[in-house]
C-alpha cells in the first residue's frame, strides 16, 4: 500500500520529534531536494567535461527525478495552500474609456519629458501613475471589507414579478465605502469533459464537403460540457453610493422569470470605480443561489373553458357542502349570500346563515400521465403544465381536499411539492398510470396525451380527461 505524500511528511516530523508546521515541513523539504538537484547537475556538468559519460548520465537522471519529485508533492501543495485564497480574493480589472483617455495623456506627457529632459514633466508623469496605483490598491482595500448577502423569496411563479433584496454590508468599523455596484457575473463551475463526435474526414482539408475530392466518415475528439448550466437569477445591478463603517443596507431588486424551471447563479460581483474612474474593479463573492421557478398560475382562456365543467363536480368535494342542516349561525363576511335564513334573521333581527354537513366524501384528485417525448409539442406540453398547476392551485386556495399523482412525484398533497414537481417536469418514456389508478372514493381530472382507445373505461365515469396535444 502506497502512502500519500502528506501522511509521509506527517511520520517524518513525528520521527525527527520537531513540532513544525506541515507547510513549512514541505517548503524545507522542497528547498533541500531542489539544491541536491542543483548539485547534480552541476557535477553532471564536470562529468560531462572530463569525459565521464556514465557518471555525467547517472548524475542528470538523479537531478532531474529531484526536480520533479519536489514539483510533485510540494509545488501543488504549496500553491492550495498560499495561492487559493488569495484568488478568491482577486480583483478583476477593466480600463475604463476615461483610463484609455487617461493612459494616453500620460504617454504622450512621458514621450515629451524623453524628448526634452523637464525634470518638472518626469514629476508629472510619476504622479499621473501614482493615482493609477493608489486607486488599485485603495478600492482593493475597500472591497475586501464588504460581505454580500443575497435573499429570494421562497416561492416564485413564473411571469409574476417578485422581490428580492440584496444586502451589503461594511466590515470594517472605521473606513467607509463608496460607491460601490453589486453586479451578476457569468458562472465559471460548468463542467465539461471529452467525448468523440461525429465528423467526416474530407481531403483536402479546408474544403467544403462538395468541392472535395472524397469524403470519409471519421469521429473527432471534442470537449463538451455535462449540461447546459441554468439560466441566471439576477441580471441588474444595485448602486450603494455611500456605506457607512459597521454599518449594513439593502436594496430591493425585482425579479421576474418568463418560464419554469431552475434558475442558479454562482456568483455576484462587488464593483467600484472610487477613487478615480480609470479602473472598474470587481470582486468575485461565490455566493451560490438556486430558485425553482413554478408553472405560471394566472387564469387562462383554457381554464376558464375547462373550470364550468367540472364546477358541479367540484361543488362536492369542498368542505361543509352537503344538504343536510348542521347549524345556525351568525353571518360572516366570508359567507355567501345564497346561505342566509331570512327566516331566522328576521326573528333574531341579525343576518343568519345556514350551515350544512358534508355528505359527499370523495376526494379530488389531480393526474398528470406524462407524456414520451414526441407525443405533444412544446407549446401544447407548457400550456398543459401551466393549466394543471392552475387548477391544483385553485383548487387548493379553494381549500378542497385534493391530492395529485404523477410518475415520479411522492410529496403527497402540498400544493408546493406538486408545483415544484411541474416546474422541473419533462417528457419522459415510463408506463401508464391510468391502467392501476383507483377510482373508488375520487374523483380525477387527468391530463394525458394517451389514445381513446387505450383509457379503461372504468375511468370515464369518474374522470375528467385533458388531452395533451390533441
């Protein structure tokens, strides 16, 4: 069994009976094997000049096996350990058309101080780059005192506006911040990989498939990435011109998300241009963010064509709509009007309502049988999606006994889980859950792209169906 390189290191400090740190352990050991590599190559050197050819080819073999043994274990090491905090704490850097401005006048003022020895221009020129480095390294400063917060709403539907609040505050308890932007950046994380791909091996090379002389099917090596990343949360940008030390502000963003689905975004920026507009500097804070969009659940024609349909049906399953006289009571007003015993109302001289007990207890039930791919098409998938999460929820703000099914869904009857289970929904090839649905106690609203034919006919008399695609 072969020993990482760090529990090595680690038995050789306990063997030596030195308490040193791990990074400066590595960083002696790196200096002792590079200047015993340095050593061999300078006697592989005198080797080689006195004809030794043997010892001048045992001494480079041992130098260069020093060499790339320290780059092995340590250079790595060194450079996460050193390096990998410093570049999360990077600045990215942009001239500005005020910098290119800038950057010219100085060379120009700079060709003139060569040309005529002006001490006085020389003085010029070095303060003019002085404030390029001063405003680097006071905005650099100045950022890496400020934490991001980010916080979203928890449910979001898609094309309805909502609000999101981005929150900035200034660690440091003594220096102010000014004017700074919270900025979106583009993600970095994608993963990508090598994959062979088709392609056609044409001779000459460069010529288009029909002006070459033949044309062989071939394969080529390409990197292409696991997934297509999510679209971004955030787009805009929020201003703070004036921060004050150990203090925190907020700024409400409107989000606004035209389809369903995931929405991620990796990563905000922290962008300043304070003190002098030469530079735009950026930032990364990897502040990972995720927001699963709902199906959008504004009435539309198609629900409005379909609820009459079922309202008779529906009537039934919400609570307390039977025919039998439970109580009488105050009227509320909540109450519909059509309840009101104005017999007791015009004894008792206040609106009455009559109130009845349930005698219906069936359930309602939504089922969405996904559909392969190719049975509908996109348009129809969507309007379908949409209209099935209308109807769950109002259905549920109706509060109605309801429950949904769907391959792959198991969160029961929360309204949310089955929205969140449209929102990521696609078509998918899997059996039919019409063929083992019970129909005993509930009543369905089915939405299926399968054939008349194949339905049960068990189902039609408790069932209603909204054909996908058709």
């Amino acid at each position: 069994m072969v020993s990482s390189p760090k529990v090595g290191v680690g038995r050789l400090a306990r063997f030596l009976h030195v308490n040193i740190p791990e990074v400066w352990l590595r960083f002696l050991l790196a200096l002792v094997g590079l200047v015993l590599a340095f050593g061999a190559a300078l006697f592989s050197t005198v080797s080689r000049e006195s004809g030794n050819l043997w010892a001048t080819l045992i001494l480079a073999s041992v130098a260069l096996l020093l060499a790339t043994v320290v780059g092995l274990t340590t250079v790595p090491y060194l450079a996460q350990r050193v390096a990998t905090a410093r570049l999360r704490e990077a600045l990215e850097y942009e001239v500005t058309r005020v910098g290119i401005i800038y950057l010219v006048i100085v060379l120009l003022i700079g060709i003139a101080a060569l040309n005529t020895g002006n001490n006085l221009l020389y003085i010029v020129v070095a303060a003019m780059l002085a404030a390029i480095l001063v405003s680097g390294i006071g905005s650099g400063f100045m950022l890496r005192g400020l934490e991001l917060d980010v916080r979203l709403p928890q449910h979001v539907f898609a094309r309805r506006s909502v609000g999101g609040r981005l929150v900035l505050k200034n660690l440091r308890r003594r220096i102010p911040a000014f004017s700074v932007s919270i900025v979106a950046l583009k993600s970095t994380r994608q993963k990508k990989h090598w994959k062979l791909a088709p392609s056609n091996f044409t001779f000459p090379p460069g010529r288009a498939a029909g002006e070459s002389w033949f044309q062989i099917p071939d394969r080529r090596l390409q990197r292409v990435a696991d997934s297509p990343a999510p679209p971004t949360i955030f787009e805009g940008s929020a201003y703070f011109p004036y921060l004050p030390a150990g203090h925190d502000l907020s700024a409400e963003v409107e989000l606004r998300f035209e389809r369903r689905g995931r929405y991620r975004q990796d990563s905000f920026g922290l962008m300043t241009r304070f003190p002098f507009p030469f530079l735009r500097k950026t930032r990364r804070v990897p502040i990972s963010k995720e927001v699963i969009v709902y199906p959008p659940v504004e009435p539309t024609d198609q629900y409005f064509e379909i609820l009459p349909m079922i309202t008779g049906e529906f009537e039934t399953f919400a609570r307390g709509r039977g025919h039998d006289l439970y109580r009488i009571r105050e009227y509320l007003p909540q109450d519909s009007a059509r309840y009101i015993d104005w017999k007791a109302t015009a004894r008792s001289g206040t609106a009455m309502v009559r109130e009845f007990s349930r005698e219906d207890e069936r359930k309602l039930r939504i089922v969405f049988d996904n559909p392969e791919p190719g049975a509908a098409t996109e348009e129809a998938y969507e309007n379908v999606v949409a209209l099935a999460a209308s109807l769950g929820w109002h259905f549920a703000e109706e509060n109605s006994d309801i429950s949904f099914l769907a391959q792959g869904y198991g969160g029961g009857p929360d309204i949310y889980r089955f929205l969140e289970y449209l929102a990521m929904v696609k078509p998918s090839s899997g059996p039919s859950l019409l063929e083992n649905l019970s129909v005993s106690d509930t009543y369905n609203i089915i939405f299926t792209a399968r054939a008349h034919g194949t339905i049960p006919t068990s189902l039609w008399a408790c069932s209603y169906f909204v054909f996908i695609g058709g």
